[in-house]
C-alpha cells in the first residue's frame, strides 16, 4: 500500500528520480511542494486507487500531509479480506 501512495504522490507533485522514496516516507509533503489543488489531485487518485470514497468529515489538509498520514486515512476504508 505505501509504494502506491508514494507513487501516487511522486505522480501528482511531479518529483524525478533525484528525491528517494525515503525521503517522501519520512517528508512532510507540503515541504515537497504540496498544495491545496495538488492534494484534491491526490486525494482522487487515492480514492480511485483503493476503490474507495472518503467521507468529507476525513478530508482535511492534515491527512495529506505525510505518507503516514496518507496510509492510515486510507486503512480506514478499505476492506480487509
């Protein structure tokens, strides 16, 4: 799941082969140049991704903001078979 958020996010902010996925792990997205129109951008990509929908009480700026956050937003909706 996290590779596919990191590859979501590389995707989405346009970050080459230069920043590591390690450093977009650990980075605070918007240091890496996150914005509000980027983080809809991404937040769709995500639903469609994980097939799911995010309930607009979920969909605030801290959840874009580290992968971490990312992946535990997203953990909350899919199913686990």
């Amino acid at each position: 799941m996290e590779e596919r958020i990191i590859n979501i996010v590389r995707k989405v902010l346009e970050l080459d082969n230069s920043i590591s996925n390690e450093k977009i792990k650990h980075e605070n997205l918007f240091a890496l140049g996150m914005t509000s129109i980027l983080a809809i951008q991404v937040i769709i990509l995500i639903e469609s991704e994980f097939d799911i929908v995010f309930e607009d009480d979920d969909l605030t700026m801290d959840v874009v903001e580290t992968i971490n956050s990312i992946q535990k937003i997203v953990n909350k909706y899919v199913v686990k078979i």
